[in-house]
C-alpha cells in the first residue's frame, strides 16, 4: 500500500524566492522527491507571501492541510526545510498532537530530522527557538526601519503612487502631468457637490487621459488627497484641505428625502418670522385640466402643534425660493464684501498696526505692571485700573482679529465664480440640496407679505 503524502511550500519574502525558494523550485524539489520514494501524492499545500511566525488560523493552507490529516487522509507531509515547516515552537507543538492523534508523519527533504528519539525532537527543538529568535530580530530591523521611513515621509516598499503623484527620492510628490486632472476633479466637485457629476465631468473631458471610474470614485475617500498616509497628516503636499475631504465625506451622506424618495432642497433653511422655527417641506398636489400635480411646499412645523404659539399660515413653493436664491446670489455677495472691506478700514483706523503685535506688546506691558505690583512700586488702587484698560484693550483687538477672520468670504466667492449657475442646473435635487446647506445659513420671510426678503450666508 503506497504512503499517502502531502506536499506543503511557502514562501514569505521576494528575497527568499532569489535565495532559490520560489514556491516553484520547493514544488519541484517535493514532487520529484515524493516520485522517487513511491509515495501518492494527495494534494499540494501552498502558503504564499505569509511568514511561518504569523498565526496558523493566518496560513490558509496549512489550515486546510490539517483539516486533511484529522480526516485521515495523509499518512506523511513532505517540507524542504524545517523553516519552511514552522518557526513558532508553540504553534509546532500544537500542529504535533494533532498529526500524532492521526499516526501522520512529517519529513524535511534538504534536512535531517527524527522525532521519534528524544534526541531528535530536542534537536527541533532548538532550531525551531534559533530560527524563531532569527525571525523575530528580522521584523524588528524591519519595524525600525518602516518607522525610521515614516518619520522622514518616505513611501514603505509596495506602496504605489496614487493618482495625481509619484515617487521621487522615495517620496510622494505631485505628478505633473496629471495634477491639473485632480486640481480639476476637486475644483468641480466643490462647485457643483455631486460625485457622480464629478466622475462624469472628467471622464468627458479628459477622455483617455482620465484615470479609471473606480480610481475616480476612490479618491473622494482617499487621505492621501489632504497629505495624509502612514498616520501622518503631513505625509506629502495635499490636494486639498483636512476640513475639505471630510466636507466631502458629509455632503455625501446628506440626504433627506421626501414621499416619492426626492430630498427637498431648503429643509430645515427657511426661518418662520413668527415663531423662529425652521419650515419643513411637503408634497402638495393640484389639479389642473384633469391632471394631478405634485409641487414641494414648505411651513413652519410648529403650525398644526398644540399649545404653539406660531400664528401659521404661510406656505411657500419650493421653485419660489430657489428662483429667488439665485436671483440674489450676486446681490447679496457684493453687499457682503462692501461691508467687509468696510470693516476692513475701520478696523486698520483703529489698530495702525499688525494686530498681533499690538497684542504682543500689550501683553508684555501687562506682564510690566504685574511685577512692579508685585515689587511694591505701585499702589493698589493705580495698579487695578491700568490692569483693566490694558486687559480691556487686548480683549478689544483680540475681538476685532476673530471678527475680521470669521468675515473672509473668500471660499463663497470661488464656489460662485465663473458658470456656476450652469453647472448647479445640471445638479440632482440631492446635490442641490447639499449644495445649499454648504453655502446657507438661513432664509428669512416677511410676517406681513409672506414673502422672501432675504437670506444669509454661512462664514
């Protein structure tokens, strides 16, 4: 009756496939081994790219192989090498009762090894410990230089370069001949807030030069846009900001949907002038000629509440608001940068200088009142008050630099420069929607009229 043999290789490393250890020369060697005993070959056994330390549940392979001994359809396994059978003592072991629970054997072909003196298995023993130590002192020269790599933003080995860089030095860098293609795909993506738009707009227009549609799509949730890779968030020159790949993130998940699956586009936007509520829109349907028609609508939703004190009773249509909206999107960006350049010449009257250093130089003054107090060359009562004008003043600039920075209106006018209004017509209700609560803070009516009469920002 001939043996019943199983064949296993492994290989976990480029290097040990130069070193004359490819998955293809262990096959030859086990096979022409197998061929020359007389044994019947039951299967072969492959683990590729997975080093002996990991966990067996990780080596697939093995997994199946052993699930082949316990039912007892191998009687010897064939290894080149004692490395390539194990170099974790504690995994061999338990990988040993098993084949003894099922009179299997196993055999290194380049290799001597006996387990049936104690000789012989104090021998593997301590191979194993030497090529587990070996192994362990590898990944640790290996860990320390991935780390060392991290640290000076080098790229590990195997990563490869997504779109719109390349690797120079060993590091990601901006790839020119394709950084004007995600320039571009992120410059659309935040005028119009649609991905599949986006998609579209670059494949269209870049044709054969546009990377692949699920390339595309990945970038959208891809770090690396914003510099970060490695866990580090300066990893390479971004593409965009930290802030804007998760507005990206937030705008994709924005969905509020009304009865036929279709988002109304200004929820939770309209203020009601009576009670400060925001509207909440409905589906109202008309009949004309025989025809139903089926028109968004907003109200206040405190209207039908009980004990509310909203008086109610104003209703206004969805294509009302944004016919208005942009109507008076210019408008309204003008006023707002008048008022800013305004606020821009008062608050230089009133600093004469760079507003952080008139803080610093405050602040030094303060800290010179602090230790004459505390030396006793000042009185009390002199003391408190020029305390309060100087801590009075810095709060005083300090309020006037927050005001200043919190009315740049500069993103707004980039998302409303050039055909804006083209591209937003070419929006889904979803994406308009997303649009609007990214630009909007709220839309305000008139108690008397019932009509728009205005709408403000977000800054």
């Amino acid at each position: 009756m001939k043996i019943r043999c199983a064949l296993y290789d492994r290989v976990s490393t480029d290097l040990q496939v130069k070193d004359g250890l490819s998955l293809e020369a262990q096959r030859d060697a086990l096979t022409n081994y197998a061929l020359a005993h007389g044994y019947e070959i039951v299967d072969y056994y492959t683990d590729e790219g997975i080093t002996a330390r990991k966990n067996m549940q990780n080596r697939k392979e093995l997994v199946r192989l052993l699930n082949d001994v316990k039912a007892d359809k191998i009687d010897l396994i064939l290894v080149t090498k004692l490395d390539r059978w194990f170099r974790n003592i504690k995994d061999y072991h338990n990988t040993q009762a098993i084949l003894e629970a099922h009179n299997c054997n196993w055999k290194t072909i380049f290799e001597q090894y006996d387990t049936s003196t104690s000789n012989g298995r104090f021998a593997i023993n301590i191979m194993l410990s030497v090529n587990e130590n070996e192994c362990d002192r590898d990944s640790e020269r290996i860990r320390e230089v991935f780390a060392y790599k991290r640290r000076n933003g080098e790229v590990l080995s195997g990563r490869h370069a997504s779109f719109g860089y390349k690797t120079e030095n060993k590091k990601f860098v901006k790839d020119e001949k394709t950084r004007h293609i995600v320039e571009d795909f992120f410059s659309y993506y935040f005028t119009v807030y649609s991905k599949r738009a986006t998609v579209n707009h670059i494949m269209d227009k870049y044709g054969p030069d546009s990377p692949p549609e699920t390339t595309l799509h990945y970038m959208f949730k891809n770090p690396v846009y914003y510099g970060r890779a490695y866990g580090r968030d300066d990893f390479c020159d971004p593409y965009i900001t930290k802030e804007q790949f998760y507005k990206i993130k937030e705008t994709g998940n924005l969905k509020t949907y009304t009865g036929n699956n279709e988002p109304y586009i200004f929820s939770s936007l309209i203020k009601c002038p009576f009670c400060g509520k925001n509207f909440a829109g409905y589906q109202h349907k008309t009949k004309k000629n025989g025809k139903i028609y089926i028109s968004p609508v907003y109200h206040c939703k405190q209207k039908n509440r009980a004990k509310s004190l909203c008086r109610g009773g104003i209703e206004i249509y969805e294509s009302t608001v944004e016919k208005y909206i942009l109507a008076n999107v210019d408008k309204r960006l003008r006023e707002l940068t008048d008022t800013q350049m305004s606020f821009r010449m008062s608050y230089q009257s009133a600093a004469q200088s760079d507003p952080g250093k008139e803080i610093d130089k405050l602040k030094k003054e303060l800290t010179r009142l602090n230790l004459l107090f505390q030396k006793g060359r000042i009185e009390e009562e002199y003391y408190e008050n020029e305390y309060d004008k100087l801590s009075g003043k810095i709060r005083e600039y300090e309020t006037l630099t927050k005001d200043l920075s919190e009315t740049s209106y500069k993103p707004l006018l980039e998302a409303f420069s050039g055909d804006w209004q083209n591209m937003y017509n070419k929006l889904d209700k979803e994406h308009k929607r997303a649009f609007w609560h990214d630009k909007i803070k709220g839309i305000y009516i008139n108690p008397d009229t019932h009509k728009i009469c205005g709408f403000n920002f977000l800054h």
